[in-house]
C-alpha cells in the first residue's frame, strides 16, 4: 500500500476529530465518510453539512408562506386560515362555526369573515349589532311623539289623536270635541283623509302640543290650531 495512503487512512479516522465531519461519520475501508442528517446537504469538500433551503424550491410545498430554518423549514398561514395537519396545507377558518361570533347574522369569506344585522339595527365593531334610534333622525317622520324601540320606533299622538293609518300621522279621534271643518275640493285634491263613514273630506284641524311637552294636550287652545297640520298623507 502507498505510503501516503497508509499514512491518511491512519490519521483519517471516526475516532479523532469525528473523522473531520461536520455530522455523522463512518469509517470505511476507503476511509472514513462523512454524512448529514435530513434538511442538509454534504458540501463539495465531503465533510461540511450545508443546510437546504427548502423554500426555494416550489415554496417548500407551502401553501402560503415559507420559512426556512436550520435543518428545516415551516409552513404557515395567511391570517383567517389554519395550516392543516400535513404541515403544509392551509384553509379557510369558518368563523361562523364558532359560537358568538356576530350579534345576528355571520357570513363566512375565504380568509375573513363579515357580520351583518337585522332591520333596525346597525352593526358597530364589526360583530356587534346596535339598535338605530330612528327617533333621532327627523323625529322618526312621526307628527307627534316618537318612541324608540330595540329593532323599531312607533309614533304617538297626545290625548283625543290617534295614530293614522300611515303610523305616523295623527287624526283626531271620531266622536272628539276638537272642531273640524269641512273640507273644500281643494282638500280632496291635496289627499286629505276622511274620517269612517263621512260622506264629505274632512280636514282636521289638529292642535299638537309641541312633541316634547303633553303640557298643553288635555287643552288645545284656538289660536294654536294651524292649517298646516291638516296633512297630505
Ligand atoms: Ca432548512
Ligand atoms: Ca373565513
């Protein structure tokens, strides 16, 4: 055997300096062999382990991100997914599966999710569902008083006024002291109403306290009445 062969079978061996590998080394009758664990790669001087970086090639087989790390790599989500058990795969969380998520109604989205809201209400935070004070707004379109309810508001009219048939108007009520006169063509062009079983349009003249008093309802004064409150509907 050649010398020089002899000599670095000699000093090539597992047993001092591992070999000079990196990792894992084996004696062989060649001499010894260096080796790397999965996620390395043996460098061209056979004994240094490189690691590989499994995320240029094809992501890492990573649906969304890729990251590498020493030996390895890991996978992960955009958020609104969950990475499923292959490590790899990610897919859509159902928020709505899970309880509570909106006040009313949930609506699933690839990634998301959105929350809408029954009628009346508004959605605030974006999973909560607020009740609309339409009272706040022009009075709820209510002649007289408005009365905000969760999901709803109804209007309301002082004593001896009903609610019209328009549920926001108020009529007087049939059998009310409350004068009224008799209405003109005009009036019947304009769309005023007529109470049960008059033969003639008859426009009411209404006496409204203000909305936010019922100081004067119990005694509508004269000169209070006002032409304008006999309304079109
Ligand atoms: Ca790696
Ligand atoms: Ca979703």
């Amino acid at each position: 055997m050649d010398k020089r062969v002899k000599r670095r079978l000699v000093m090539e061996t597992c047993a001092v300096n591992n070999g000079g590998c990196d990792r894992t080394c084996r004696d062989t009758s060649t001499g010894v062999r260096c080796s790397c664990p999965v996620g390395f790669t043996l460098q061209f001087d056979g004994k240094t382990c490189k690691d590989i970086d499994e995320c240029q090639s094809n992501n890492g087989g990573c649906d969304h991100f890729c990251r590498n790390t020493i030996g390895s790599f890991d996978c992960s989500c955009k958020a609104g997914y969950k990475l499923l058990t292959d490590e790899k795969s990610c897919q859509d969380i159902d928020e709505c599966s899970f309880e509570r998520t909106c006040d009313h109604t949930c609506i699933n989205h690839p990634g998301s999710f959105t929350c809408s809201c029954d009628r009346g209400y508004t959605l605030y935070g974006l999973t909560h569902c607020g009740d609309v004070n339409e009272c706040s707004i022009n009075n709820g379109g209510c002649e007289h008083g408005c009365v905000n309810t969760a999901g709803d508001y109804y209007c309301q009219c002082p004593p001896r006024f009903k609610l019209h048939w328009n549920r926001k108007d108020c009529v007087v009520h049939a059998g009310s002291h409350i004068r009224h006169s008799v209405g003109s063509a005009e009036d019947t062009r304009s769309g005023l109403h007529r109470l049960p079983g008059s033969p003639k349009p008859l426009c009411h003249r209404l006496v409204l306290p203000p909305p936010d008093t019922n100081k004067d309802s119990t005694h509508p004064e004269p000169e209070r009445v006002t032409p304008g409150l006999c309304r079109r509907h």
